[in-house]
C-alpha cells in the first residue's frame, strides 16, 4: 500500500507556492517589504519541503491545469530569484 504525503500531494503545494508568489509580488507592489520578506521564506520553505517539485525536475502531474500551474510556478520562482537579486544592488 502506498501512501502519500501531504507535502507531495500537487494539488496542495502548487496552489500553496502559487499563493505564495501572488502574496510576495503583491507585497512588492504595495511597497511593504517586511511582509514580502516574510513570503520569501514561506517561498523557500515550501519549494525545499515539496518532495516532488516539477521546479526541480520531479514528475509533472497528469492534469492539464496542474501541469500549467507547475510551469507557472517555475516561472514565477525566476522572476521572483531576479528580483531578490535586484533589490540586492538598489
């Protein structure tokens, strides 16, 4: 019998890392940098802690949706490293 995580349950951690990225990138948008520190490392937590992170080269899911969201959230986590990299210059 096998059993799944939590943590490797795609539906979960892709629609978490997704919200993650809207609360970080809104954050910046309004100007509160404290809290987007705080999603930083919400965003980094849950990119380490998801077991099988198609990010990382893990198996993408089945469903078309969730494959989208993947490569979404693949995306957003380069726009999101460029701009901590950013920030680190201004």
């Amino acid at each position: 019998m096998k059993t799944k995580s939590i943590l490797s349950n795609h539906v979960v951690m892709l629609t978490a890392l997704f919200l993650a990225f809207m609360g970080y990138f809104l954050s910046i948008y309004r100007g509160n940098t404290n809290i987007a520190s705080n999603y930083s490392g919400l965003i980094i937590a849950a990119s380490c802690l998801y077991s099988v992170n198609p990010i990382f080269g893990g198996e993408l899911p089945e469903n078309k949706v969730l494959r989208l969201l993947a490569r979404l959230n693949g995306l957003l986590l380069v726009v999101w490293f460029v701009i901590i990299i950013a920030q680190l210059f201004l």
